[in-house]
C-alpha cells in the first residue's frame, strides 16, 4: 500500500503521511493529513482474497468524521482486468440530511473515476 498505489486513488496534496503496521497486505497502514482536499485520516488493509479483492477500513478525521469500509473487486476478462470500487458505511444525521439534498455521485463521482483511471495508467505501465 505504498505512494503509488494511494496516489492512484487518493487527490490533493497531503503534509504529512505515515506507513505503519504490515509492510504489505492485512495490516498495512497509510496514515496522512493534508490539504482541505484530503483532510486527515487513515486507511488500514483489511482484508484480501488473492488476486480478486482488497479491502480497506478508511477512517477519515477531517474535515468530518467518518469510517467506512472501501472495496477494490478485481475480476479477469480476457486480456484486461474489470475493477469495481465501492464505499459502504454508517451515515450520522447530518450525512442522511445532506443525502436529501446533494447527488453524492456528483460529489465524489468524478473523484472514483479520476482514481480508477490513475489506477489503470500504473497498471498499464
């Protein structure tokens, strides 16, 4: 889980970043505080299945409170490699209320699909 995997995924300049646990796979841990884009959190693996699933426990601190559990399902098709990645967690009120009124997808969409794309050009190389 080193620089160029979360520099595939993640946006914004980060100050500070931290590595700790596993050196890789259950365990490792990538910790950062940064911009207003990135905020401050940590994400930890949690869980893999070979070469078909990666899950991480993403705990962010700013600019709110939240932790989730984020999911990269990799599948073969023929010569190239479907990724699906998903977010799933607990919502406070206030997160329920801004539901009511904001397209999440608009929000963050644009942001899953600059990752996944950062992702590929790696993947590709």
């Amino acid at each position: 889980m080193r620089a160029s995997w979360m520099d595939a995924v993640q946006q914004g300049s980060r100050d500070e970043e931290d590595y700790s646990g596993s050196a890789s796979g259950k365990g490792a841990v990538y910790a950062w505080e940064g911009n207003s884009e990135v905020g401050q959190g940590e994400i930890s693996i949690i869980d893999t299945t070979s070469s078909s699933r990666i899950a991480f426990d993403l705990h962010m601190i700013k600019p709110f409170e939240a932790r989730n559990v984020v999911v990269f399902a990799l599948k073969a098709t023929g010569d190239s490699t479907e990724v699906m990645w998903s977010m799933d967690g607990r919502q406070n009120l206030i997160a329920k209320v801004m539901g009511l009124f904001f397209d999440m997808d608009k929000m963050v969409g644009k942001d899953f699909e600059t990752g996944l794309a950062r992702l590929k050009a790696i993947a590709e190389k």
